[in-house]
C-alpha cells in the first residue's frame, strides 16, 4: 500500500515531539524570542484523488503545538500532504488560524527521504493568502520546508519570511523539530 504514497509514506502515523524551537517576534516581550514547544502530529492516508487523468494520494494532517504548561496550543496547522507519482510533484497545503493559508510544493522521487517544498505570495501555484490585516502589518512574503525522514522519526526544519511593521529588513521566522512515531 505504502507505495501509492511515495515519500510520504514515511509520515503515516501519529507523532510526538519536544525538541521543537520556534524562532519570532513575540508581541508581549517586544523582542524576537527563541520559544521551545512540544507537538503532537496525525497524518493519515487518503486517496486516491482524482483530478482528470491526474491521480493523487495524500496525508490528512493536523499538528498542534504547546509551550511547557501551557493548556492551549499556541500554534495549530489543519491540512494536507499530496503526492502525484506521475510528475514527482509533492505538496502541503494548510491552514494556520492567525488567516493564513499556504500551498507549498516541489518535486522529489518516490524513495525521497528528504525534500524541500516552497511557497511566495503571489505565486500562480504555490501561492500563499493571508487576510488584511497581516497584509498591512505582519505579511507572509515566503515559506520553504525541508523535509528528513528517518525511521520511526521525521523532522522539518522551516523558514517563513515576514515582512514586519517593527523591521525596515525582512525578518526570518523559523522553526524546526523531530518528531517520532508513538502509533502507526
Ligand atoms: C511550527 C510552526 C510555527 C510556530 C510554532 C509559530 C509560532 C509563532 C509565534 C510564537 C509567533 C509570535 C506571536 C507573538 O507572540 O506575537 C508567530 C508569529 C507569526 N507567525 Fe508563526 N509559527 C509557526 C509557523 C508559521 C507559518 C508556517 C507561518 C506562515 C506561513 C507563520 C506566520 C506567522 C506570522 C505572520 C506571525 C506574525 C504575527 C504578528 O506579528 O502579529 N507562522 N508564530
């Protein structure tokens, strides 16, 4: 079965981690803040999809995210993984709740263990949209993901760059975690 999904077939499962550091602008401390957090990570399988003769197979996923003790996670995704055997083309297409939605996408093999998916604002594919709002003041001009999988474990390490009122520069928002396998 694993086969139909190619290099995502090592994410199948449910995920737990620890280790994970988020790199931003906090509002409370006025200052841009290393915050550690643990996550908690489904990805179940789907498919096929059917788009014309496009055939694709995906993951459903959600992740959540939670400072030491804290009782809401302060940072949720809902979305999607796919993968076209076809073409290579694989994709993550999610939601953040701040207003923000992302298709990142990129090109790999089906025995990948490690890929790179990008997405800019404006892009005619991988396209990023956020609301008012973040447009005017804290705006998502890219995101790329590099992807490990290893076994029983995968990690991701992220850049989102942000266009922020509080910086003349570009500022890079970045994240990165391991997470290993707790069911299948
Ligand atoms: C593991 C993933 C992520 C975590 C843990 C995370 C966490 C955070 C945190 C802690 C802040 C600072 C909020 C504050 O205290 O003011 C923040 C800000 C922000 N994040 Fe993320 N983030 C993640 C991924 C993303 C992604 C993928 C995007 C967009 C594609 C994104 C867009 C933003 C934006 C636009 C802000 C600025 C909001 C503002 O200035 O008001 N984040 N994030």
């Amino acid at each position: 079965m694993s086969n139909e999904w190619g290099p995502l077939a090592g994410l199948i499962g449910e995920w737990e981690g620890t280790g994970g550091i988020d790199h931003a602008f906090k509002h409370s401390k006025n200052i841009v803040f290393d915050t550690a957090y643990r996550e908690v990570c489904t990805m179940k399988p789907f498919g096929p999809v059917e788009n014309g003769s496009q055939t694709l197979y995906g993951l459903d996923y959600k992740s959540a995210m939670w400072r030491e003790d804290e009782e809401n996670p302060f940072h949720t995704e809902v979305g999607y993984w796919l993968w076209d055997a076809a073409t290579g083309e694989v994709m993550k297409g999610f939601v953040v709740p701040r207003g923000i939605t992302v298709l990142a996408g990129g090109t790999t093999t089906a025995d990948a263990k490690s890929w790179t998916m990008k997405a800019a604002i404006g892009h005619e594919q991988y396209g990023i949209g956020e609301n008012r709002y973040l447009a005017a003041n804290a705006s998502s001009r890219s995101y790329e993901v590099t992807i490990n999988v290893g076994d029983d474990s995968f990690s991701y390490d992220e850049v989102t760059m942000l266009n922020m009122k509080e910086f003349d520069e570009p500022f890079a928002h970045t994240d990165i975690h391991t997470l290993r396998k707790v069911r299948n």
